[in-house]
C-alpha cells in the first residue's frame, strides 16, 4: 500500500548531533521511522520538507522522572498526562517515564493498570513506566516479575523516605534489590533518610519552625548522602545495579561518583531543577515564593551545587537528567502555610528541562552537543533498553527528532509556560536554545512555537528487562567477585567442650579466698608439671587492706 505524503517528512539542511557523532545531513522519515539518514537524498514526491539550515537536528529528549496528576499528601498534582506532555513537547521532550506507585499493601500490578488508565487517552508523546515498591513480601516479588515478564517494567522504584508510609527499611530494601537482580530490572532508589527526617521535623516544629525553610532544614545534604550511601553499599552486596534518582546536592553527587570508581554498578540522575537553581529560594520572604521550591530531597542552599552538578554530568559521573516534575497550585501549597510537612512536594521542569541544560551546559562551556544528547536522551535510552528505538538519529530509529535552534532565547515564565501550574522556579532566566520544530512518531507536533499537540497521540513503550547498558558485565563481574574457599588440611587438634552456659568443662578454674589465702580448684595445665611450694599471701597488691576484699 502506498505511503500517504502526509506520512513523509524530510529534515533538510541541518546537522545531525548523535551522542558519538556531528555530520552535516538530512533525514527522511516515513511512517514514523526513520528511512534514510545522509545527502542527496532520493525521496517521493509531495513530502512534506522542514529546513532546518543553521539548526541542530537531535534525538527527541527523555526525561527520566515525571509525576504527572499523583495522587500525593491529599491532592492530585495540577498537571495531568495531557498538560504534562504536551508542555514536554513545547520544550523539546518527546518520552517521559513516570511512576506507578502503589500504596502500602496495595497490589503493584493494580498501580501499573491504574497508571496506565490515566496515562492512555491523554498522553501527546511517548510515555514508560517505573512501578514504585512501597512495602515488601513474597507476593510484591512475584508482582515485581510479572509486571517485567508480561507489562514490559524494567525498573522498580525504592523509598529510603517518607517514613510511616512509603520508606522500606534496609532488609525490604535488600529483598528488593536481590528481586530487581533475579529478574533483570534496574533497582531505584530516593535516597533520603526517613528516621532522621522525621526526627529533625519534630524539633523544628517544637522550636517553632513552620515555614518552607524547615523542610530544607529537616533533610539536610548528609541526609541525603547518608542514604546514597547506604544504597550503594546494599546493592553492591547483592550484585544488584542501582539508580540514584534526583540527585541534588554535591555530597550525594560525590558518593555516586566515587562509588563507580570503586566498581559498582550504579547510576545518577541530577533534575532540571538541581541544575537551573538552589534552596536559597527556600528563606525567601514571600511564602508563596518559598513555598513553590519545596521538594523532596530539596534544592541545596550552596549556589555552586548547580555547576558541580553539571561538571560530574560533562565527565560522565552522572548519566542522566530527569525533572521529577510534580506540580501543584499555590493553592494546593497553601495546604501547609502553617506547617511545612503538609506543604505538597514538587516543582516544575518538564517543558524547561533542554533549555536549562543547554544553557547552563552548552553555553557554559561545560558540554557539547554530543554530550547534551547523551545526557538529555541517549544515556536514557540505554539504561533503559529502548535504544536505539529511541534516543538516536539512525536508520530504524523511531522519528522522535527536535530540530534546535541554539542562537534563539526565550525568558522563562509562568505567565507563557505550557504547563498548568501557575509558578515556575526558572521564573525570569534567559535561555539560549528553543525547539523551533518538534517531531513525534514523524509528525510535526511543534513548529515555529505553535504546539499542535494530541491527546492520546503518544504510545506505551515496554522497557525490556537485562538491559545490556545495565547488566551487560553482572554476569562476568558476579563470577569473578564470587568468594573462593581456601583449601587447607583440617585441624586436628583439641577442642574446649562448652556447657549450656558457655563456660568450659574442660578447663574450669575459680578462686576462692579464705583467709586471705588462695587456692586453685578443677583441672589446671600445669598439673603435670613438679609441684610448687604453695604461697600463703597476707597483703593484697598495693599493701594492706581493711575491711573486705580488694
């Protein structure tokens, strides 16, 4: 059957950026894939042409980390799967991977069918899913294989916080991980420590600490790096390969970084958020102000966090950017303007995640085009083993393509965004860098800063298990890490008997004083040695004594 010419496009005139290559190309998409990557192309008549001269022509983003309308601390957040991608799409993101995240005790193939529910009828791009494990038994690891073998679920998604209803202790952790090993999926982790959370928000809130400024003080930066710690020791011991998600301050950052120095298999995910701003926000007068930044864990206070972020991104420390774009209304906020903890969690980014990270990498200096691929597509896209379906501008690959123009600004806002939520912590920041053509499953669904975005347009990607990214080298690393017994002739000498009370039988001494003299009882090891002369002591070391024994 013939192709229809509105399912023809051909990207002309511009430089395709892949996260190994640069070349001066044109690429010819047809029903969604694309056909041919190259010069002079020979393609059919009526196909519709982009230009695309003194542009980039990259991999449509992935953003690693959405929440779109959970159900979280009360509410919903505001933007839902039509609003939260289709903003994506504005600014240059053509997959998300949200969160199915099940309640304590609550079936997690029911969260994933929920999940998917919502998502289906109104998602404009391509969408995955992480399944949340919130509580632990034998029939979550059950769940945790059938949702890989048979709903296409490759990664699984561990709390170290919000204790009392979603935090799993570390043996529910270590029975995760050796689960997330056995069946091939990515163990996650939000690494914050829960105990000492909740500890610190008691004080605070009996000192009289009720503003956004106490939820950074109750989970401050060792917080955080205790837990990516603890994570990265617990997986490592049972083989199991991890990934870090937001991580949001140097120390964490650091452990990661050196964590993968010391061998292990683990993974980091800084958001748009920890690389556009910080926590200072979070002592602002406004409570308004304030109040919109509060998420967890928080931005950090140290304003270099964001360029030592951005450093470990451009030498390959951290691998991915997420946004954890949780949004709610100031009204929804304002459910905790008298107590921080009741503050909704969450902050924007999805529409901005590019542009900030171009900017605040590109344009810095800090990154090239290459490398802003791999971080904002193509890392993803092996991790999670959908590559080079997605995240590449190849010959088979899914036309998911942005066509970049890195000398335009825009200045962000809440009053031009496309996202629902009515604040955005990238407030007045210009940014070089704007998507001026977005092209999803082949068709342009942005163009010159007209969103043409539909609800439903956007497919469920299945994640396959054993990503080779991920777990290409456990097999061998298993292998030769495996402990070897010592071979050794046996002992054959004595052994001590115990009694019930671990005293020995064997050998049983005691000392008995009477009348300040001493005398040995029960077998000795100098019995057979030649008998002393006994000695009568009348003072204690030290000189005489009155009263009882020394």
């Amino acid at each position: 059957m013939a192709t229809s010419a509105q399912n023809r496009l051909l990207i002309k005139g511009g430089r395709v950026v892949n996260d190994d290559m640069m070349q001066d190309a044109d690429v010819y998409i047809e029903d969604g894939i694309i056909k041919q990557v190259g010069t002079n192309l020979h393609t059919p008549g009526g196909t519709r042409v982009v230009e695309a001269k003194g542009h980039l022509v990259m991999p449509g983003g992935i953003d690693t980390h959405t929440h779109m309308q959970l159900p979280f601390m009360g509410t919903f957040a505001v933007d839902d799967f039509y609003t939260g991608t289709r903003a994506a799409l504005a600014g240059g993101t053509t997959m998300i991977m949200d969160f199915a995240i099940p309640q304590k005790g609550e079936s997690l193939v029911e969260a994933y069918h929920r999940w998917r529910s919502w998502a289906d009828p109104k998602v404009c791009c391509d969408y995955a899913l992480h399944v949340g494990v919130t509580w632990w038994c034998d029939k979550v690891g059950k769940e945790m294989e059938e949702l890989t073998e048979e709903h296409g679920i490759n990664s699984f998604k561990m709390f170290m916080a919000y204790k009392d209803t979603w935090q799993l202790d570390d043996h529910d952790l270590l029975e995760s991980f050796k689960q997330c090993k056995e069946i091939g999926a990515l163990a996650q982790v939000h690494a914050e420590n829960g105990d000492i959370i909740k500890e610190n928000t008691a004080k605070l809130l009996d000192m009289g600490i009720t503003g956004p400024e106490g939820h950074e003080l109750s989970r401050p930066e060792e917080v955080e790096a205790e837990a990516t710690n603890r994570a990265c020791v617990l997986a490592n011991q049972v083989g199991c390969p991890l990934y870090v998600v937001h991580v949001m301050s140097k120390s964490a950052a650091d452990v990661v970084s050196n964590k993968r120095r010391q061998g292990h298999i683990v993974f980091g995910e800084p958001i748009a958020a920890s690389l556009g701003t910080d926590g200072t926000h979070y002592y602002h007068k406004c409570w308004r102000h304030a109040a919109a930044h509060v998420m967890g864990p928080p931005l950090r206070p140290d304003c270099e966090t964001p360029k030592y972020l951005m450093d470990l991104l451009a030498n390959g420390d951290l691998q991915t950017t997420g946004t954890d774009n949780c949004t709610f209304s100031a009204s929804q906020k304002a459910l905790g303007k008298d107590d921080f903890t009741k503050i909704p969690n969450g902050v924007n980014g999805v529409e901005d995640r590019m542009s900030v990270i171009w900017e605040k990498g590109v344009v810095s200096g800090k990154i090239d085009p290459c490398k802003f691929v791999a971080v904002t597509s193509t890392n993803a896209a092996k991790i999670f083993n959908i590559y080079p379906k997605k995240g590449r501008i190849a010959v088979g690959s899914d036309a998911d393509i942005v066509v970049w123009n890195p000398h335009a600004t825009r200045t962000i806002s809440a009053k031009t965004h496309y996202q629902a939520v009515d604040f955005n912590i990238f407030e007045g920041m210009e940014v070089h860098g704007i998507a001026d053509y977005v092209i999803c499953h082949g068709r342009v669904v942005v163009e010159e800063g007209n969103v043409r975005a539909v609800s439903g347009m956007g497919k469920f990607v299945p994640t396959p298990s054993h990503s080779p990214y991920v777990y290409g080298r456990v097999q061998e690393r298993d292998i030769a890490n495996a402990p070897k017994k010592v071979d050794r002739a046996p002992y054959d000498g004595p052994v001590i008997q115990l009694n019930n009370q671990g005293l020995t039988q064997a050998v049983e001494s005691s000392i008995i004083p009477t009348n300040q003299e001493f005398y040995t009882r029960g077998a000795q090891m100098n019995d057979k040695s030649p008998k002393r002369p006994s000695v009568k002591v009348h003072n204690p070391p030290g000189g005489k004594a009155s009263g009882s024994f020394w």
